[in-house]
C-alpha cells in the first residue's frame, strides 16, 4: 500500500474518523491526519475493512472539516524511537518531544503495544526496595519488579507519596553477612528505634536507576509538583517524561502509557537499568477509554465502562516485572483515584485484581492529620512475603507485620465498641488497644515528607507501639520475638 | 479438507472472512503471520471467526484458509511438568525458540517429537483380541510419580493386529494398529489428539462418596469437597483465591493437577514454576512438578485464547480421568473467561442480558462444569475430575451474573470476605455465607477413618460460630458486660475456633498442610476445651479466671507449634489438659460438693 493521501472521511466524532475506501489499511497501522489549517493530528486503525477504516485521533477529532482532511495511512504500526537519550526529556503522550528540544532519532523503534511477555520467561521478583515509609516498608512491602498502585481520592496526598518513594527508594545490600542466624530474633539490636545501620546495609541507587513518569489527564500544578521533585533530588536527568495535561485532548491519554512503557522497558531489558514508572492517573485513562468505547458502540458492563477494560488495563499493568536472566527491571507505581472514594469503582476494582497490591489512603486518617493517611487494613502486598526476612530485611518482619494487622484489626472493632457504649465501659484490655491504635497512627503511620526511615527504624517503632499491648495478646509473634523485642517499660 | 478465502473486516479478536464452506467450530489460518482463529458463526459466504492471536497488522484482502479440524489437543506422555499456553503451546520451548515475548502465528507441538518414552504393552492383550475405545494399550513411566496409561482412542474399535514389544518410542511412532469392522486401518501412537469442546465419552457416571482432602482445615472439616465435585471459590481481589487454589494444587490428595491461569498475573505461575519442583508431595514424596501442568493465558494474552485455555485444560483432565486418575483442576479465574465470552458477544452484537453478559453465560458455564465429575471410564475402571473455579465479582458483589450463575451450579462454595482478609484471617473463607452439599458423605469416610464424631464435632464448632455472630451483636449494642459467664465463654471458644482452627497461613511450614488426623485433633481439642470450661462455668468458676488459663492462648498456636508428622506432640497437650481442669474441678467443686453434703445431712 502506498503512503498515498486519503480525503474520504466518512463522518468524525468523539475521537473517532471514518474513511470510506481504503483499501488494505492494516488494523493498528499509525495514521497522520492534516486538518484544514494544516496541523497534523496522530492515529491509528482500530477497524479495517474494505469499505469502512475507523481511525482514532489522538487529538481529537474536533474542529475537522471532512471535506478538507487528508489522511495518510503510513503503512506502520504505532512505534517509538528509542535511545539512551530519552533521559531527562520531555514527551507527550504519542512520543514527540514537548520540551522544545529535537525528536529523539535512533535506528531503534518498538511497537508501543508490545508482546506479552511469555510467562515462563518471567522471573519472580523478590528484591526488597526501601522506600523509608513504614507502613510500605514495614507492611506492604514493596519488591523489584512489583506493580503496587496507591488508590486515592480527589484531594488526598497521592502524589506527594508517589514523589517520597521516587525520592527515597533504594535497595538494602548486605555488604557484610550478618551474624549467624542461630537464636534469630535479636540480630540487629538497634537502640530505641534510633538506630541507625551502617555497616551491614547499604544503599545502592545508581546510575543504572531511572524513572519513566507517565501523566494522563493531570493538571499543570501537579505535574509541576513532580517535575520540582525531580529536580530537587537531583534525579532529572534520569526521568523520561510523558505528559498529557488535564486540558490536553483525552484520546492521547490511551496511548500515553504504551508510549511510556515502550520506553521503560527499553531502559530496563535493553539497557539494564532498573526503572521505576510512576503513572497517574488511571482513572483518567479509563475513562477516556470509556469515551472512545461509547463512541464505537462497545457493549458497556459496569458504569458504562466497556467489558475489555480488564484486558485492557492488564496490557498495562503486566508490563511491569522481571525477566529471566535480565538485569534490569519494571517496578510500577500507577496513581488510581477512586471517584467518591468508592474502592468498587471499576478502575480501582479491575486495577485491584490485576495489580500484586494497593496502597489505599483514607479520608478519616488525612482529617485526623494522620500524614502519610495510609488506611493499611485495605492495603496489600502480594509479593511481600518473598522479599523480607532474614537475609532480607529482619527474621522477625513477617510476624511483626501480622500482628500489626491483626492487632490493628482488634483495635478498630474496639474503637466502634467505645463509640457504641463508650470509652469508660471498655475492659482493661480494650482499653490498651485503644492506646495501640493512637499510638501505631501517630507514630508508626505519620512521619514526614523528608522522613526517611530505614527498615530497622520501622521494625523498631512497630515493636514500640507493640509494647502497649499485653504480651499474651501478641499470638501471631513467637516467644523468642517477644524475648528480644518486646519493651516491658512501655507496658508499663 | 480445507478451504481458501480472504479476510473482508477485521475488528480486535474478531475477524470476517469469505470462506464459504467452512464449518462453526473449524479452525482458521489468517494472513500472512498465520494467526488461529476459530469461526464461530457463519452468515452466507462469510464466516466469522475468532482470532486466539493478536490481529494487529491484518488487512483486509489477506488470505484466510479454514484447516478441516476443530481446536484439539495432544495427548500423550511428555505433557506432565510442563507449562502451554491458552492453545496448548509450550512455553518453555517457545521461551527457547523465540525469546521471551510470545510471537504471533507460531506452530509447535505441545510434545516434543524427537523424545522416546518406555512403553511396556498390556501382558494378555494378544494380536487378534477384539479391542474397543479405552483399552488400556500398556503404560509408559512418564516420570517417577506418575506411570501413564496409553489407551486406545475412544472412537477406534476393532481387532488388533499388531503391538509394539516392550521399547523406546517417541509420540508419533506406531505402537499398534486396529482393524475396523469396515476393513480401515487405524493407526495407534503413544498420543492422540481430541477436540477441546466436545467432552471424552465415558460408560457412565458414578457417585462421588470420598472427600478430596485439601489439607486445609476450612475445607476439609468444615466445607468438604468430594473427589468428583464442583466448588467455586468467590472473592473480591486481594481475599485469596488464588493462593487457597495453589494450596490446593500443592497438598490435595489427587494425583493430577491441572492448574489453568486463565486471564490471571504471569508472576502466579512463575511462582507455580519456581516453587513446585522444589516442594514434596507429603504422600509420595515426590516433587509436585511431576503430578502437574499449567495451562497459562495471563491477563495480558489475548482474550480469545484466555476463553478455549479453560476447555483445553479440561480436556486434559478428563484423559488422564480416563486413565483411573484423581484429577483436580483448579481454574484462576473462571470470571475471565466468562469476561472473554462476553467480549466476543459483544463484538457480535448479540443482545446482552445482564451487565452486557450474553443470554447463553449460565448455560455455557452449567455445560463446562457439568465436565466435572466421577466416572466409570470406557474400559471400566472408574477416575474423576474435580473442579475448582475461582470468581472474580467486580466489586466483590456476589449478585453479579457470573457468581450467581456458579453459585448455582456448583456443590461447595467458599465465599471469601474482605472483611475477613483485611483483617489478615486467611483463607478469608466466610463461615456463614459459604457452604457443601457433601458434608454427609464426608462424613462418613471421617467417621470409618478418623474419628467417629467427626460430624458432631464440627456441627458443634459451627454453631459456637453462629452464636458468637449473635452474641457479637450483643455486645456491639451494649457491651460484653450484659453478658452471662456462658455467654463470654461461647465467644471465647468461638475465637478459640477462629484462631486455632480456621486460620491457617499457607506461609507457614507447619501450618501450610494440615493433615486430617492432624485437623481432627485439633477440631476435638478446641471442643474439649469449650466442654470443660462450660463445665466450670456451671460449679461457678468466674468466667474471667477461665478467660486468663493460659491454655488458651497455648491453644491458639498448637496449629504452628506442632506439624502433621509432630501429633505426639499434641496429644501430649491433649493429655494435660485433663489434670488442668481436674484441678480446677477439685477446687471448684469440692466446696459447693461439700456444701451441698452438708446440706444433704442436715436435712
Ligand atoms: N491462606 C493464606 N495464608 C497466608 N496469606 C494469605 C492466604 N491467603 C491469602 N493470603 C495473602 O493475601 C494475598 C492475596 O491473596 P490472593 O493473591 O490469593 O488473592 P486473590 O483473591 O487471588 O486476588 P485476585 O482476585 O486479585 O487475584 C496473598 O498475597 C497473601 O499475602
Ligand atoms: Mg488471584
């Protein structure tokens, strides 16, 4: 097929063109729409027969005159450039440049949807990131490789997290074995909580780390907000950026994240770079997602959502991880805003079940000035019990973290009770996981923005707030924990 | 015989093509990467088919050729340990072959063809017997767990004129061959191939009477599932479905797992592959590996394949039924499949019904499941299939089309809670909103094998649950304070239930299996406990001080603290309890024993 110019559009709406005789145009292939003023718009096929091409536009299809719009069918599909150079640009969501600088020109260029990753290919990803946020750390631990969204409502600190670990994370590398494992328990006594490891731990976050920072449909001050944040940590010239603003047309936003994940995994498998990708937000790639569904007809399923928003996340989502005898890796950090703080909203809900966790923030902990307001009972690591323990992190952690659960757990059906019949009518015990509850929010939950804490500092501080509690309560830990770690003086 | 034609309009998944003569059901090579597909309805000259590949870069004009033959699968040695995709493709050699990102339009078989096996022929079958589908041909030790039955394909009949000797074959050598009563020739090899949506004929089904012992003790002792049997797993994300069904895989006492990941994570069955060839079936000892096979469609592979992945597991599964095997197979998530269906039906434009479900979701799903069962097999030896599908409800709501629908279908449902699971108690398994039809027949192996008050002892443990619930709602009204001595007992001994029975972490080693001398012991402590205390309460020991017995909180980690091959250990436990409370009987009874003496001799 040549690269010949068409200008039969049948009709254009909602993102969506129309062309009557095309013959041959390949489903997925990249189109280049030239309007009436002579701006180019991008697309793609998404339907092809010999009478009908549907295209959609990535700009948008307003202001069109049909009669006055050449569209050529470059004989492709979707790709992009790709070199070492992507670093530290500016991007919007199909690729070019939107920092006034030159195209990126390499003889490199991918496919932005990608191949599935052949899942015997797939290696496990089990390498403790650091992100000096205890209820992250310490909870719902993040690992190398793992896709971990916060879910978040309209006003809430979702960014600013997202921003704390880009900042603060960093792997733990055992530079000296520690001492033998015989006994367990107590192997880095560290004072108070205060303690700071030195010798055993260090951090790596080198030069093969880089971050792929995707915004769809954010506002200028938040992407501000992020650009800032790089700058201030030094880490810009390591960030790929792919923007697409609140006041950008939508439809961009569909391809923005292929886009930006063609890049990480160039600069993870390619380059061997560990990349971080921070993507925000979701929901506002669904429901342009939802538009353009609309637009085509698609049989919705729930809050007018089409049926494939599974699938269609999924191809997202799955291109996080790990691969066999590869260096680098994709660990994803997708910002998913629940509207009306509704966790059963399809984008939340569909995001949930294919993503190996959530952060979720809650609304009562940010008007309680809790900060970070992470809710940690509806907060989730999949892939955290194959990441911490000995060697990794502390041998106590994973029991430490289920009692916190647990414990926490017992306290909140206290607090209801309190609230019901009030706090004097509560037992000695209820009483002191009312206490517990206080405790673990204000002093393990909150911390500051520039508080980075190390693991130890986390475990140590989970164990403090664990003392208020009787030890006989403390089922899910072992008697040799409470030996090393329980504080007799905060029980007081 | 196959037929030419070419692509008229192709639409993600779903592609039209003019192919005249070609069937529903029929498979269909497009364009030129060579893309499968199947039509699945056909409108005059034009059939319409759907694509198990990625239709990207189709064009409309390419060439379309219908292949004569409906989607099938191999089966022979050589497919156990080992990982296919949604089309029965291997990974691992298409891992080898072309990378680590699948490639499109790719043809290999699921057996390697160069691989020679063992075959050792049936001793009385003579050349000239009269032999029929099902025969067992002779057998192949395909690894050290499991020896495979090589059986002659259900369609052929006749006499046999020749069999290999004892030897080394690959899949597509003859090892036989059988004359119909129409004079053909049939062909015999180690594999043979069956079409993935037409169920293996059987001579009939047989009632399934023993419980599939999962080493779970939510399952097993409270909601039983038989080998045979249907049960669903419902559950919002994150409540633990998958990992209850890796457990299953892992520990249950069949002898064939098929495990199929239908539109779920890759690193799930990367952990599957990571971790099953490193743990040991507690009955045989054997690395599970060699008892399993994945069938793997993740999330992000196409949405057609994710739709057959769930029948080309089945199909396995019922071959190695028709072995003699104890198949289980569990399905993750059987929600994505029905989400495929639903896809296609869309994009048909067939009228959906609910939620965008076409009409037809119940019954194709009531057809599939109906695959399960046991079975007495065409050569009269008996095997079963039992299915376990997880239900991924969007937004855990249990009404939605697809629960309801298996709800129906299936015999035992555990409903999993985010209640439950955000608070860490794992398997979130709700007791009151899940349940078995099997319990009287587990029952009775329980009773002839473990213990004869089996089913009194776990109806006792359930209603401790339920009278906990009401009694919870008590106190959430007023306070624990407005209730009896009895009363704070019954809801101490329920959470005794939940912490030391329900609960169980697949994390722990010795939590992880439970075995059911192991499960039966525990279920009669926690009873034993609840009676004794009961007792107490009645000669008027105050409920507080039998809430402090340390006993209790001992009670709640006998579960970790004692393993399945450790049960001295615990019955040594068993064994103090009575002194403990003879004890606290001496002191409790002789006063008011003696009071009421000397009552008796005063009057
Ligand atoms: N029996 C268990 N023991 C210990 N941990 C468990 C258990 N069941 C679940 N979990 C914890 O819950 C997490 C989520 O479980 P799982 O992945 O099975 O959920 P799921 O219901 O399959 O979710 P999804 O629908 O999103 O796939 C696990 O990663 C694990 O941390
Ligand atoms: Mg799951």
């Amino acid at each position: 097929m040549s690269s010949l110019e068409y200008r039969s559009a049948a009709w254009a709406r909602g993102g969506l063109l129309a062309m009557r005789s095309v013959p041959e145009a390949a489903l997925g292939d990249r189109v280049v729409v030239r309007d009436h003023k002579g701006r180019s718009r991008n697309g793609q096929v998404i339907r092809t027969s010999a009478d009908l091409v549907l295209v959609q536009i990535f700009e948008g299809t307003d202001n069109l005159d049909l009669e006055r719009t050449w569209v050529r069918f470059l004989d492709q599909p979707f790709e992009l450039a790709l070199a070492p150079e992507v670093l530290g640009r500016v991007f919007n969501g199909v690729g070019q440049p939107r920092d006034g600088r030159p195209p990126i020109v390499s003889r490199l260029s991918r496919n932005v949807n990608g191949a599935s990753i052949n899942p015997a290919a797939r290696a496990y990803p089990r390498e403790f990131i650091q992100t000096g946020i205890s209820t992250i750390d310490g909870m719902n631990t993040l690992v190398r490789g793992q896709k971990l969204p916060v879910f978040s409502g309209s006003g809430l600190p979702h960014n600013r997290i997202a921003a704390q670990i880009v900042r603060q994370a960093k792997l733990l590398h055992q530079s000296h074995p520690s001492p033998s494992g015989i006994g367990g328990g107590g192997e880095f006594p560290s004072p108070s909580g205060r303690g700071v490891r030195g010798e055993g731990a260090s951090e790596t976050r080198n030069q093969s780390f880089a971050i792929v920072f995707a915004a769809m449909g954010v506002s200028h001050s938040d992407a501000r907000f992020f650009e800032e944040s790089f700058e201030e940590s030094g880490v810009l010239g390591q960030v790929a950026t792919f923007i697409n603003l609140a006041d950008d047309p939508p439809i961009e936003r569909l391809i923005l994240p292929r886009v930006a994940l063609t890049c990480a995994e160039y600069l993870a498998f390619d380059l061997g770079m560990h990349v971080l990708v921070v993507m925000t937000d979701m929901t506002y790639y669904a429901e342009a997602l939802r538009e353009i569904a609309t637009g085509k007809g698609d049989v919705p399923a729930r809050k007018g959502f089409p049926g494939y928003l599974y699938s269609d996340l999924a191809e997202i989502y799955e291109r996080a991880g790990r691969i066999r005898g590869k260096n680098g890796s994709i660990t994803m950090i997708p910002v998913v805003s629940m509207p009306s703080d509704d966790i059963t909203h399809p984008v939340p809900d569909l995001t949930g079940y294919i993503t190996e966790g959530q952060i979720v923030l809650s609304r009562e902990l940010a008007a309680a000035n809790v900060q970070p307001p992470v809710a940690v009972l509806p907060s989730l690591s999949r892939l955290m019990k194959d990441g911490i323990g000995e060697g990794m992190t502390r041998e106590d952690h994973a029991r430490v973290a289920s009692q916190l659960f647990a414990s926490y757990a017992k306290a909140q059906e206290v607090r209801s009770l309190a609230a019901i019949i009030g706090a004097e009518e509560l037992s000695e015990e209820d009483n002191r996981y009312l206490q517990f509850a206080e405790a673990f929010e204000n002093r393990f939950v909150s911390q500051g923005e520039r508080e980075d804490r190390t693991i130890f500092q986390t475990l140590d501080l989970a164990w403090e707030v664990l003392s208020l509690l009787p030890k006989e309560a403390l089922t899910r830990l072992s008697e040799k924990d409470l030996d090393a770690h329980y504080q007799q003086a905060i029980a007081g | 015989m196959s037929g030419q034609g070419r692509i008229l309009d192709i639409q993600g998944p779903i592609v039209i093509a003019e192919l005249p003569n070609a069937r529903t059901g029929e498979q269909v090579k497009l364009g030129k990467p060579g893309l499968m597909g199947e039509v699945i309805a056909r409108e005059g000259a034009r059939a319409i088919v759907q694509v198990y590949e990625n239709t990207e870069g189709l064009r409309p004009g390419e060439p379309a050729t219908a292949m004569g033959e409906p989607l099938s699968v191999e089966l022979g040695p050589g497919i156990l340990g080992g990982i296919f995709d949604g089309l029965q493709r291997p990974l691992e050699t298409m891992l080898a072959q072309t990378g680590e990102r699948i490639e499109r339009g790719l043809v290999i078989p699921a057996i390697d063809r160069a691989k020679q096996w063992p075959f050792v022929p049936q001793e009385e079958l003579k050349v000239g017997a009269r032999i029929a589908g099902g025969a067992i041909l002779g057998t192949v030790q395909e690894n050290a767990s499991v020896v495979h039955r090589i059986l002659v394909p259900p369609e052929v009949a006749g006499e046999l004129i020749d069999l290999a000797p004892a030897g080394d074959y690959t899949v597509v050598d003859v090892i036989g061959r059988v004359r119909d009563r129409q004079g053909n020739i049939h062909k015999l090899h180690l594999s043979s191939r069956w079409p993935v949506r037409m169920p293996r004929p059987f001579n009939k089904r047989d009632h399934a009477v023993q419980p599939l012992i999962t080493g779970q003790r939510i399952m097993d002792t409270f909601f039983p599932l038989l080998k045979g049997g249907k049960g669903a797993i419902p559950g919002p994300f994150g409540a633990g479905k998958t990992v209850l069904q890796q457990q299953i895989a892992r520990w249950s006492d069949a002898q064939i797992v098929i495990y199929v990941g239908c539109g779920e994570r890759g690193n799930e069955l990367t952990e599957v592959l990571d971790t099953f060839p490193k743990l040991t079936d507690p009955r045989s000892g054997r690395p599970l590996m060699e008892r399993t096979l994945l069938v793997a469609n993740t999330s992000n592979m196409p949405v057609v394949a994710r739709e057959v992945s769930v029948y080309v597991g089945m199909t396995i599964a019922e071959y190695f039924r028709d072995q003699g095997f104890d198949v289980v197979m569990v399905a993750d998530s059987t929600s994505r499949w029905a989400e495929a269906l639903r896809e296609v039906a869309g994009r048909l434009g067939q009228m959906p019904v609910e939620e965008g479900y076409p009409a037809y979701l119940g019954s194709t799903l009531a057809a599939f499941y109906e695959r399960a069962g046991r079975v007495e097999s065409l050569s009269g030896g008996h095997g079963s299939v039992t299915l376990i599908g997880a239900v991924s409800p969007p937004g855990g709501d249990f009404s939605e089309p697809v629960t309801s629908h298996t709800k129906d279908i299936i015999q035992t449902f555990w409903a999993l809670s985010k209640d439950l699971a955000d608070a860490r108690h794992y398997p979130s398994v709700d007791w009151l909103e899940s349940f078995s039809l099997f319990v009287d027949t587990a029952a009775r192996w329980w009773h002839g094998n473990i213990g004869e008050d089996w089913l009194q002892l776990r109806n006792k443990a359930l209603r401790l649950l339920t009278e906990a619930e009401e009694l919870n709602r008590i106190v959430n009204l007023v306070g624990v304070e407005a209730l009896s001595g009895q009363q704070r007992w019954t809801l101490e001994s329920a959470r005794l239930v939940r912490e030391g029975l329900l609960q169980q972490s697949a994390l722990e080693a010795k939590d992880s299996f439970c075995s059911p001398e192991k499960q039966y012991l525990l279920l009669s402590l926690m009873i034993d406990i609840y009676n004794r205390g009961a007792e107490m309460l009645r000669l008027g020991m105050p409920v507080q001080e039998l809430l402090r017995l340390p006993l209790l909180a001992k009670a709640r980690r006998w579960k970790i603290a004692y393993g399945s091959d450790e049960l001295e250990g615990l019955r040594q436990e068993a064994r103090e309890i009575v002194p403990l409370f003879d004890a606290l009987r001496a002191e409790y009874a002789s006063p008011a024993a003696q009071r009421h003496e000397s009552e008796g001799t005063e009057s």
